[in-house]
C-alpha cells in the first residue's frame, strides 16, 4: 500500500500530471472515514454532494445545502493529515452569479478549512472559474454527467455518447482548464472521449466512469466498499461490507436476544 508521505497540494496535482503519475481520489463525508481514506493512501478527498443520497437518504443531490456540505467537511478536514480535501458546492449555491459563487466558496472555505471547492459545469460555467481562481481559490471543475442536472438529462445517463454531444464535452473541457480550474471531473463519458481530453488539456482529469487514461480515478466511498443497495454500472465495489456489517449486526442481535 502507498503512503503519501507530503501534504497534496494543487501544484502537486499539475505537476503529477506532467509526471504522468497517477492520483487516487475517493468521497468521504465524516472524520473516520477520512482517516482511513488517508491511511490507505488516497491523494485527494472529495465531501460530494453524492452525500445527499449515500448519507443522508435524498433520491438526488439537489436537496443537499451548503449547511450539509460545511458540517461534513469540516469533519472530515478534522480526519485527514495529507490528503487535499475538496468540497462540492451544492446546487443553488453558486449557479446565479460569480459573485454567489465567491460567497459561498469563501464560507466554505473559512468554516472548514478544507482546500478547494467543486462546481459542475462547463463552458457556462467558466466566467465563474475565473473570477474564483483570480480571487486566490482553488476550483475543480465537474463536466460530462453532472448530477445537480439529473432533471434536466432525465435520469443518470451516459454524456457524449454521438460526435455533437461529444465535441460540447471537449469544449467544455477546454473552457475549465482555459479559465483556470485545477483540475477536472469527467463522470460518465465515452473512454475514447476522456482520453481526448486528457490529452488535450493541461488540467488533471478525474474519471469516473470515463475509462482508464483518466489523470485520476475517484469513486464514491459507499460504492467502493460495497455499501450501497445498487452500484452504477460504472463503479466497481472492491468489498462487500454491506453483508459484513448486516451479519456482524445480526449475530449480535441473535445473542442478545437469546441472553448470551
Ligand atoms: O458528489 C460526488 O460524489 C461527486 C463524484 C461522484 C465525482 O461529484
């Protein structure tokens, strides 16, 4: 298993790119989660909004509020040492402005301690990357299936998928990188796509869903470790805890229950 032995950082994340080193980023939303997420050697932390359906029982993240994001992070901040700990800004709280952005980014950042925020979106999206990065703050973009779009897409579907759609997601791609984000999520887009991307941006791409030339790969905690009721096609569950933690629940109940 891989320690990180400094602190990531941003500059860290463009010069791996270079290196052609690749970075291993995974959700968490609480302080032992964090922990372990860093003492298995995860580079960077993401608190997602994916909070909202793995945690706290929402069928989307649009539900989620920027009150939920600082209250996880700022835990999970508490559990890491090395790890750079992003956080999702949720929807609503930075769509309608640069200006709302910087609020909310800036109370993000002052209440948590934690070092960059996340926004979805592409092209659209990248007057409001600029004015963030000229402002000192570190911004990963989330471009391809954007969750907070779920109403607009119809469903948690696969972007990109015709030569239209798919030249949008490099332009998209090309605008966060040109505007100044420090690196960019690509969820749920053809792998021949992410690789073009990769290639043509000097911006980390993190993949999910995106295949395997990606500068990064994250995946959902819950999802990893087996967790979840039903995975998204796209994500591996490396474990099953879910039976482990039914059976180690169920066995103690039993002992209970029969005066042991
Ligand atoms: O909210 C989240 O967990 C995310 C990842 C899936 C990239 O945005």
């Amino acid at each position: 298993m891989t320690q990180i032995k400094k602190r990531t950082t941003a500059s860290t994340l463009l010069a791996d790119k270079q290196n052609h080193r690749k970075h291993v980023w995974l959700t968490a939303y609480d302080t032992p989660s964090a922990t372990l997420a860093e003492l298995s050697g995860v580079d960077v932390i993401l608190v997602g909004d994916s909070l909202g359906m793995v945690s706290l029982g929402f069928d989307s993240t649009i539900p989620v509020t920027l009150e939920h994001m600082i209250h996880h992070t700022a835990a999970v901040v508490r559990g890491r040492d090395k790890a750079w700990v992003v956080c999702d800004l949720p929807f609503g709280s930075y769509q309608q402005s640069p200006e709302q952005a910087f609020e909310s980014a800036a109370k993000v950042l002052q209440q948590t301690g934690c070092d960059a925020v996340k926004i979805e979106g592409g092209k659209h999206m990248a007057a409001t990357i600029a004015f963030l990065s000229e402002r000192g703050i570190a911004v990963v973009a989330h471009i391809g299936l954007t969750p907070q779009s779920v109403k607009k897409f119809g469903g948690f579907k696969k972007q990109g998928g015709n030569p239209e759609a798919a030249q949008v997601i490099l332009n998209d791609a090309q605008a966060v990188s040109n505007a100044g984000a420090v690196a960019v999520v690509l969820e749920c887009i053809p792998d021949d796509l992410a690789k073009e991307i990769t290639q043509s941006i000097t911006i980390p791409t993190v993949g999910i869903g995106a295949g395997k030339d990606c500068d990064a790969q994250i995946l959902v905690w819950h999802d990893l470790l087996g967790l979840s009721e039903k995975n998204p096609p796209f994500a591996p569950a490396y474990s099953n805890l879910r039976d482990t933690i039914t059976q180690t629940i169920g066995q103690w109940a039993d002992d209970v229950r029969s005066g042991k």
